[in-house]
C-alpha cells in the first residue's frame, strides 16, 4: 500500500517540475526559459540587454526587448506559463473525475446497500468535477489563444530583429 502512495507522490512531483520554468545562472547574465504545447520563451539578459527568442513549433526568432514591445513579450511570457498551469490543473480535476467514476462503479457493483444511500454525494461528486474540468479546459484553451495572439503580434515586421 505504501508502495503505491509513494509511486502516486512521486508522480505528482514530477508531472510539477515539469511545469516549473528553469532557471540558469551563469556570471553576468540571467536566462529563464520555458516551453508549453509548442509554445517557447529563452529570456536573457546580459549586460542590461534583454534580449528574447520566442518560438513556436521549435521556430525561435530572436527579439531585443525595449518599451515599445516589452507589453507583448510580459504577456506572452505569462501567457506561456499560464498554459502549464491551467493543463496542470486540468490534468488533477480529470483524475479526480476518473477516481469519482471508478469509485462509484466499484461501489455501485459491490455494495449496493451502500450505494443507495450515498447516491447523491457521488452524483454530486461527478457533476462538480465534470464543471471544474470544463472550467479547466476553458481555461486552458484561452490561455492557448492568448499565447498565439502575442506570438503572432510579436512575429509581426515591427518586432524582430533583423
């Protein structure tokens, strides 16, 4: 039993790094990056220069951050990072509604008894993880959008540097 809490933990931690951006620390320069469903930022800054490589479909085109284009590459960089969260999220309340569902099956062919009487909390159960994950993918789907508008504003002429 402890086995298999510890492979679920270990599970979870590791579905978690894998939406935590890194980080890398060399001597005079910063640089954070991240990826999410095809979308991609490499932020450096060196020297005073930030400078970014925004991607997508493994495309990077290089940017040099300045006041006109520094509102699109925060949004797209937040846009990016909010798409991990939101397919984490996702990912949590649809297990949940599959733990819901199996249970009540389980409990629906074993004990009947049972299962009159709890009827409701399942019912219940099921229709809030069925909202929460559409809730969830809703998300998620405009948090997708919101990257795609800001990638393609940033990919417009006036942006890249050439």
């Amino acid at each position: 039993m402890m086995e298999k809490r510890f492979i679920a933990f270990s599970f979870v931690i590791i579905l978690f790094a894998l939406c935590i951006p890194r980080v890398y620390a060399t001597s005079s320069s910063t640089v954070i990056e991240e990826k999410a469903f095809g979308y991609e930022y490499v932020w450096t800054k060196e020297n005073g220069v930030s400078t970014w490589g925004i991607g997508y479909g493994g495309e990077i085109t290089t940017i040099i951050e300045n006041e006109e284009n520094k509102r699109y590459v925060e949004a797209f960089k937040r846009a990016v990072g909010e798409i991990n969260t939101n397919f984490f999220t996702l990912l949590v309340i649809s297990l949940w509604t599959v733990g819901s569902v199996l249970a009540a099956f389980i409990i629906y062919k074993k004990n009947k008894k049972l299962w009159e009487k709890e009827r409701r909390a399942f019912v219940i159960s099921g229709a809030l993880s069925l909202i929460l994950a559409f809730t969830a993918y809703s998300s998620l789907d405009r948090s997708l959008n919101t990257a795609k508008h800001y990638y393609y504003g940033l990919m417009s002429e006036k942006y890249i540097d050439r």
